[in-house]
C-alpha cells in the first residue's frame, strides 16, 4: 500500500507540476500532432477554455486539450527521431547538442547533421 501511494503522489505531483508549468504563452511543449503518436516541439501560441493551440517548431499549428500536451523535455542523450537532411525520411538517434530551435543529433547509424527541432520528434 505504500508503495502504490508512492506512486499515486509521485505522479499528481508530475501532473500538478506540469499543470502550473504549461500554462503561459510562450512556453516550450511537445504536442502529439493531429494523434499520430510522436511528439513535436512546438511553443504555445493561446490558451483557453482548457485547449492549447501550439506552433509546432516546423511552422504548423494545432489547438488541443492542455491534457494532450506534455512537457518539454528534450536533453542531450534523449532517443528522438529526425528527418536526415530534411529529404522526407526518419532515422533514430541520440540529441548531440541542444540550443534553443538549433539541434545535434548523432544518428545511430554513425551519422551526425545539426539542424532544427522542427526536423524531430519522439515518441
């Protein structure tokens, strides 16, 4: 029983810590784009009525629930897949070095390219 308490405060907490964080224009979050399952970059544009509308880090748009919104968390050493030279195919690798929209990756197939965060996404 401990435990699952544990547990349970650990994630209100996670929740509840997201909530106050998210909650301005201007902050950085990962949207999960039109459902697809992976999750995009993007800034927050407006909020209302408990729906956020993102600029995705590419220059899309979408209004979603606040609660189909995660926390921006990308960090160097952090899995994420990107679009090799913007030429329309994804590989997997691994955030090299990380500055504002400017991102390293160093791909697992030994392949290294800095480019923009509007070029990945995770999952």
């Amino acid at each position: 029983m401990k435990r699952y308490t544990k547990v349970l405060a650990a994630g209100f907490l996670l929740a509840s810590a997201f909530t106050a964080s998210a909650q301005t224009v201007g902050d950085w979050v990962l949207g999960n784009y039109k459902g697809a399952g992976y999750w995009f970059p993007g800034v927050i544009e407006k909020l209302q009525g408990g729906k956020i509308t993102i600029r995705y880090d590419d220059g899309d748009r979408e209004t979603v629930a606040l609660a189909d919104v995660r926390p921006y968390n990308w960090a160097i050493g952090m899995k994420v897949e990107c679009n090799f030279q913007g030429q329309g195919k994804w590989y997997p690798g691994k955030i090299a070095s990380l500055a504002g929209e400017k991102i390293g990756i160093a791909y697992d197939d030994g392949d290294k390219e800095t480019t923009k965060t509007g070029r990945c996404r995770s999952r």
